[in-house]
C-alpha cells in the first residue's frame, strides 16, 4: 500500500515536472526561429563587442551605453573585465564609441553595470545613475556627467532592503527613481526554480530619500522600465510573460495598472522616442537559445516599435530581425533623429540611419 501511494506521489511528482519543462520551454519560446528584418543603413559600432546592455540618449543627442554585464546564466565572453560606461554622440556623422573616465574613490575593478538611466536638473546639470552588481549585490550608483571631460563623477551608492536583484531603473527627480527587481532569489539555481515554478514574486518598486516602497507586483520577471514623454505613464516589460504593462502615474508615485500588451517575444528593456512618442523594444526571440548558448545556432535579435501604445490598437511593427548571424541577444533600443542604436547582452552593437 505504502509503496503504491509512492509510486502515485512520484507519478504526480513527475507529471508536475513535466507540465512546469513544458511551461519553460513556451516561456522562452524555445522553438521560435526568427524571420530576418533587415535594416538598410547599419554598422556594428567599433569597440563595443562584448555587451551593450543599456542604452540612454540625452536630449543633446549624446548616448550613454553600458557595457560588461556579468550575469548569472549569461554569456559573457569577457568574465575577468569590469563593466564600463560608453558615450556616443549621435550628432556626429560618424559617431565613435568613448569609455568614459570615472572618478577614482569608486570600485572601478568591481564594476558590473546593468540598467541605465539620465537625470538633468533645472542647473542642466546631467547625472547618470546605474544599476550596479558589484560581487553580484544590487546598489544603485549616482555619477555626475562631465561634458568636456568625457568623465563620470562618483558621487553617491545607494543600498537599500527594498534595492534587491535590480534590472533597470527610471530617473523622474533628483535621487528619485522607479527599478525594477528581476528575480527574487540570489541563487541562480532558485531563481531558476523561480521561474520554473510561476512565483511572480517580481516587483517594481520607487525610491527617494525619505520613502522606499514597492508599486506593482506579480511580474514573473520584471525587466525594462522607462517613462512616457508626457511622464503620466510607466512602461514595464515582463520578460518571461513576453508582453508590456502600461501603468498610470499618480502623484504620491503609487502605480496603477491600465494595459497589458502582449507580444511573442521576450522584452528586454523599452526606450521612448522623444520625438513620436513610439515605444522601442529590444527583444529576445527565443530565449532558449541564450540560456543554452550555442556558437553554431547563436541567440538571434528583435526590435519592436509599438505605436499608440495608450489606444484601443496599438501598432506593433518589426523594425528589425537577425537569427544571431549578425546581432546577438539585443537587449535595447534607441532612437534619435533617425538613428537607431541596437545593444545586446554580452555581443555587439549595432547603429543604423533609419
Ligand atoms: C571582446 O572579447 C574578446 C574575447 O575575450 C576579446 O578578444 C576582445 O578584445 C574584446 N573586445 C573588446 C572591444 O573589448
Ligand atoms: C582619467 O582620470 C584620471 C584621474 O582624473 C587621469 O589621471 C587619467 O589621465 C584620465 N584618463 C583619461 C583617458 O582621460
Ligand atoms: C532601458 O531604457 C531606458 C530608456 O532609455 C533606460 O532608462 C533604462 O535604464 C534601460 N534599461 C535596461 C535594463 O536596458
Ligand atoms: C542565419 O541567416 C543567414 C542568412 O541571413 C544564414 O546564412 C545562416 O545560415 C543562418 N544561421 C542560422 C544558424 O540559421
């Protein structure tokens, strides 16, 4: 009897199992090859191979770009070297990518930039402020920007309870921000039964100064966080669930959900175009192929532009589409003035004339 009742456990054990591998595999759309979308006017930007994971473009057309992520379950073809910050300024004809100086009293050996994002004061001063993993923690760093000296100044780590497996954050006011917190366990191998399992115990959550608190909840892994031009409205990207949420603003910073839109791909991070409004997505089409990382058959590249996103019918476009044979796992992109810059995880960069 005892056995029987074992046996029936396991079998329930198994088939649980089972249907969650199922889950992933749809999850990371573990069988979706992409079409190619080419673009007319590309080139992979010199100097920018091994990752490219953020993007932000200042008013002035000047690019922020974050290189060097150090992930768990990522490729990363370059392991032993510190993260570094890029500019670019796209006014130029021929824009080169710079590392930019950062200040010493900062740890720079321990650098492991992710999500990026710019603040401007009513001085126009520029401050970048960056989603840090040093030792694999989560802190947030503000740099001061110096224009003439291509420098970044050190000026502030923010740590916090609430600041945990960050992704990306939403500068909206000095030492003002909305971040995103990708997974709920440290260990690679929970957050991998996290997601396994569907906890959703993902958040989005604001911070200032004086209060630190969480927003929205429920994402399976909330990723990409940016602002509508008009800042009534926060755009959130659930990786694994493949879709947007559009969230209403309110004035005490509480979040309210409006819409969900749902794709076939997973979303990385999300970028407005200043000028139309337009969201810009860079995606993951099988996200499989980055877990399992395979020179022979690479992860391949997406970018979505959703027009309208707040109307009854959003228009979702594919502005273009590699199989890895070029671009590999593009996690961003950015428009300005009819240039597009495409960054990935761990590979290169690509910048075209729309
Ligand atoms: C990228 O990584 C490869 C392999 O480690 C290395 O040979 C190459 O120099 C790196 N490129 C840059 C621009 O850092
Ligand atoms: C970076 O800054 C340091 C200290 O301010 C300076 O010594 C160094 O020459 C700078 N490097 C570049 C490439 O500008
Ligand atoms: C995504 O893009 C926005 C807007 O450019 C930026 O603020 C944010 O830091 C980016 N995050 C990630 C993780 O790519
Ligand atoms: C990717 O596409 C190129 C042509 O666009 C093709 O030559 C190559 O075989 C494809 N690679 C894979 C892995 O499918």
């Amino acid at each position: 009897m005892g056995k029987l009742v074992a046996l029936i456990l396991l079998g329930a054990f198994l088939a649980l199992i089972g249907e969650r591998l199922v889950a992933v595999r749809e999850k990371t759309n573990a069988f979706r090859e992409v079409e190619p979308v080419e673009l007319q006017n590309c080139h992979l930007i010199e100097g920018l191979e091994n990752g490219s994971e953020d993007i932000d473009i200042l008013p002035s057309g000047l690019a922020f770009i974050s290189t060097g992520l150090n992930f768990p379950g990522m490729p990363n073809f370059t392991p032993d070297q510190p993260g570094q910050i890029f500019l670019m300024d796209l006014n130029e004809p021929n824009p080169k990518a710079q590392a930019l100086n950062i200040s010493d009293g900062f740890n720079k050996a321990s650098f492991n930039p992710h999500g990026i994002s710019t603040f401007i004061d009513k001085d126009h001063t520029v401050y970048l402020y960056v989603v840090n993993h040093p030792h694999m923690e989560s802190t947030v760093e503000i740099f001061k920007f110096e224009e003439q000296q291509r420098s970044l100044i050190h000026l502030k780590t923010i740590k916090h309870e609430l600041l945990k497996s960050l992704n990306d954050i939403v500068v909206l006011g000095a030492e003002q921000f909305y971040a995103t917190r990708d997974h709920y366990f440290s260990n690679f191998f929970l957050t991998l039964l996290e997601t396994v399992l569907d906890l959703r115990w993902t958040y989005v959550l604001f911070y200032s100064p004086r209060e630190v608190k969480v927003v929205a909840k429920g994402f399976c892994s909330a990723n990409g966080i940016t602002v509508s031009s008009d800042k009534k409205y926060i755009y959130v990207a659930d990786v694994f669930d493949k879709n947007i949420h559009i969230m209403k603003k309110h004035d005490n910073w509480d979040l309210t959900p409006l819409k969900v839109i749902q794709l076939d791909t997973l979303v990385d991070n999300l970028t407005v175009d200043p000028d139309t409004g337009d969201i810009w997505a860079g995606c993951h089409p099988n996200a499989m192929k980055l877990l399992i990382y395979n020179t022979e058959d690479p992860p391949g590249s997406e970018v979505l532009r959703i027009r309208n996103a707040l109307s009854e019918k959003p228009r979702i476009s594919t502005e273009y589409a590699n199989n890895g044979s070029v671009l590999q796992g593009s996690s961003v992109a950015s428009v300005y003035q009819g240039k597009l810059l495409i960054g990935t995880v761990f590979h290169k960069a690509l910048y075209c004339v729309l």
